[in-house]
C-alpha cells in the first residue's frame, strides 16, 4: 500500500471525504509535536483531495482514474529562518519527523530580515463552494454525457476527444498563535475537441456545480466549428480586427496577473512600474480582483492563512492598486490584502481572482459589426517576449474564422501572433457580458469576449 494510500485509508478511504474535524485534528497534532520539543512558532496546511477523470479519444473512452490525497506541510520559523517539509502521511511518527526536518532546513537557512512573525486569529467571510452533485457524479454519469458526445461526432463524420473530470477538496490550515481557517470546494470541468479531416474545434468549461456544465451544447458548437473550419484560406500577416472568445482574452491576460503584486512591483518586474496612476489601458477596462465573486472559486484566506480583501486594481484603464502579502506590505507601508503565497516564496504575492468588466455586446453582434476581421476561439503556446511592454507570441488554433461584411465567411488558416497586452486593452472597441472562462495557458477568471482592433500576426503557421 502506497503512502498517499495508506493515509487516504487513515482519513475514513477513498469513498469520502474526511470532516473538517479531522482534517482539524491533524493541524493540532503538529502543533502540539511541534510545541512538545519547543518550536516557537509553526504553521500546518492540511490538503485533501478526492478526484475523477474520464478521458477519450477516437469516439471511446480510454481511461477512467480516480485518487484520493492528503498531503500536510509543516513550517517552522525561528531566528529569521524559515523552511517547509510536506508528507502525505498522518500518523504521529511521521508528522514528528516532518516537523524535525523543517526544523533542520529552518537552521540551514540565511536569515530573513523580512521575514514577519505568524499572524494571530483571524476572521473570514463565509463562502459556499461545495456542490454535493458534483462531489457524488460517479463514472456512469461522466460515461454517459460522453457517449452522447461521441455519438454526436460519430454522426457527423467526426473524431471526439477529451476529458471530463470532477473534484472535491478540502483544506485547513493553523499556526502556534491561534490561527485556525478551513475551507472545501467543488469542481467539474468538460473538455471536447471535434476533428474533421484536418481541420478541429474545441469547447470547454468548468464549474463548481456540474449542473452549470452542459457537455452536449459544448460538444455541439465544437462540431459545428470543426465543420466550418474545413477548406481554411491563408490569408497575409498584418493587423486584424479581432473577436476574442473569453477563452483567447482569458489565455492572455491570465499573464498580467503577476505584475499585480507588491513584490513585482519593489522588485522591478512588473509591467507596471512606473506606470501606476496612469492612463495604460481604454477606459472601458476595469479589473478586480474578487474571490467572493459569484463566478469564483477559492478559498477566503491567503497562504499565510490572511482574509482575502476586495482589491480594484485598474479603474476605467487606470491601474490604482496592488496586492500584498503581509511582508511586501510592511516593506510598501500597506496594508495585507490577503494574497500571500505560502511561505517560504519566491514571489510574494498575486491576484487569483481576476474579474473583469464586461459589457453588453454578443460575440453575434460584433461579427455584424465588423467589415473585416478575425474570429478567434483559442490561443495556445503563449511566451512573453517583452516582460515590461508585455509583449507575447503565441498561436491561435481550434477554430480561425475570417469576418467580411457582418459575417464568417470562411475558415482562416492559424497565425502566429506578436502583441503587447498593455497595446490590446487599449484598443478594445467591444466587450461581452464577463463570464467564468477556462483555456489551457492561464487559470480560470471571469472575463468578456473582446473586439479588438490592430491586433498583429506576424506570420501564417504550417498548420
């Protein structure tokens, strides 16, 4: 027996969660273990998971897996130094050893003169993210949506591939001052891509409540986008007027997020460096960041166990705030915002919850608006060029279609693109209504559809 095994066993087994009283009963062992041999200060995050995957390829599915995890890390802080030690076992030998190990990686260490003590209690704000639907979808029902799926490319000439999975987790953590937050969640996510020939489309979505995902509508509009994108033109590099599906705007600005923090910003990395109070982006853009948004998912409080704050970052194009850990905050003369990574860090902090302002237009009204133009579903293989300029390149794939005169008029051969983001969110002429969006290059955040103008490929790609 595996150890992940052996303390999924420990937890009550595979078939069910642990309760929150459990997962509590093992941040208080550590401390206790850890207060028994004289460790000051520690922190303990309890991490459980209970997840599923139905995968399939060629009209069939192929693999269908489930895992059930604990994993707990141990922190120990003393004289400056810091160090964390994960285990996935659970009993008390080896939560003891855990803690010794952080202690001797702790000693290891240089001192840390930002280094700031545990925080004491803390009050959060109650979120409900757990779907009891979701948590009890077995394999019979991915199966079923599935083969509904599969059956649907079979009658059309097609080959389906994909995924649909579903998660529940868990976790809580606490430290020697009193420190005590918990928190659990669901999450279901669909993915399809329909081939015809050589030509493909793809749709996905993911959700905490597996009600809010419709598997047939999403392998629908990847039938029908594969069909429409048979016989692609090649078409000249340049800029286009583009509409970006929320999964496009997604896979790009998720790369902002970074340049949101204290520590980029102290540290000379973000792209906004020098430029905070100022006109960057149209006025028609606005981004929170907003983990109690009703689209969100993710827990109340940060890794160093801080609430999380409301934070606006950018205000009608103007970005006005950042977020902060509780050590880049006291180096900046801010205040926490609740956005900590666990300690110990390279990088300090980030925003996680992006929320951007939407508008009211369709993606159907701004193909009528459009003499001509790009229709993008997705990008992918996106790298950043120019850090400060935010300059990425990147491709679109799974489904391009050319715009003429109010309507998609043919498949368009894939791009390579070169552009700024910075650029992009200047130049945004329409925005959807903002919706809960999932790609491939950037975690989940609420963002419209965008019609943009000037939006530069550089070159035609081979495929």
């Amino acid at each position: 027996m595996s150890a992940a095994r052996k303390s999924s066993a420990a937890m009550g087994g595979p078939k069910g969660a642990a309760a929150e009283r459990e997962l509590r009963g093992i941040v208080d062992t550590v401390l206790r273990l850890a207060k028994s041999i004289g460790v000051a200060e520690t922190e303990v995050h309890v991490d459980e998971t209970i997840s599923a995957l139905t995968r399939f390829a060629n009209n069939a599915i192929h693999q269908n897996v489930a895992e059930h995890t604990v994993n707990v890390s141990v922190r120990t802080q003393v004289d400056q130094r810091t160090a964390r030690v994960t285990t996935n076992r659970t009993d008390e030998d080896s939560l003891h050893a855990a803690i010794e190990a952080s202690l001797s990686l702790a000693h290891s260490q240089p001192k840390n003169p930002h280094l700031v003590p545990l925080p004491g209690k803390q009050r959060y704000r109650r979120v409900n993210r757990f779907i009891k639907r979701t948590a009890a979808l077995s394999p019979e029902d991915r199966a079923q949506a599935v083969r509904r799926a599969c059956d649907l490319a079979i009658k059309n000439g097609q080959t389906a591939a994909g995924i649909f999975s579903s998660e529940q987790s868990q976790s809580a953590m606490g430290n020697s001052r009193g420190l005590f937050a918990a928190y659990r969640d669901t999450h279901a996510v669909f993915s399809i891509t329909m081939q015809e020939g050589s030509a493909a489309s793809w749709a996905k979505e993911n959700a905490a409540d597996v009600a809010d995902i419709d598997p047939q509508r999403l392998a629908e509009r990847a039938s029908d986008k594969a069909h429409r994108a048979t016989d692609a033109r090649e078409l000249a590099p340049g800029r286009y007027t583009v509409i970006l599906e929320p999964a496009a705007v997604l896979d790009l600005v998720g790369f902002l997020f970074y340049d949101f923090a204290g520590t980029a910003l102290q540290d000379k990395r973000s792209c906004f460096n020098r430029r905070m109070g100022k006109q960057v982006f149209g006025k028609n853009i606005s981004i929170v960041d907003d983990v109690y948004h009703s689209l969100q998912l993710g827990a109340p409080f940060d890794g160093e166990g801080m609430p999380r704050q409301r934070v606006l970052l950018v205000d009608r194009g103007v970005p006005r705030n950042l977020v902060y850990s509780r050590a880049s905050a006291k180096v900046a003369k801010k205040r926490p915002t609740g956005h900590g990574f666990m300690l110990p860090n390279e990088y300090g902090e980030a925003p996680m919850n992006l929320v951007f302002s939407g508008g009211k237009a369709s993606v159907e009204e701004m193909i009528a608006s459009t003499d001509q133009g790009l229709l993008v579903t997705r990008l992918w293989y996106i790298r950043e060029v120019d850090p400060y300029e935010k300059i990425m390149t990147g491709m679109t794939r799974d489904g391009l279609f050319l715009v003429e005169n109010g309507r998609v008029t043919s498949a368009a051969r894939n791009f390579r693109f070169n552009q700024s983001i910075l650029e992009m969110l200047r130049n945004v002429e329409m925005l959807g209504p903002a919706v809960r969006a999932t790609g491939e290059e950037a975690f989940e955040m609420v963002v419209p559809a965008m019609k943009i103008r000037d939006f530069h490929f550089s070159e035609v790609t081979k495929f």
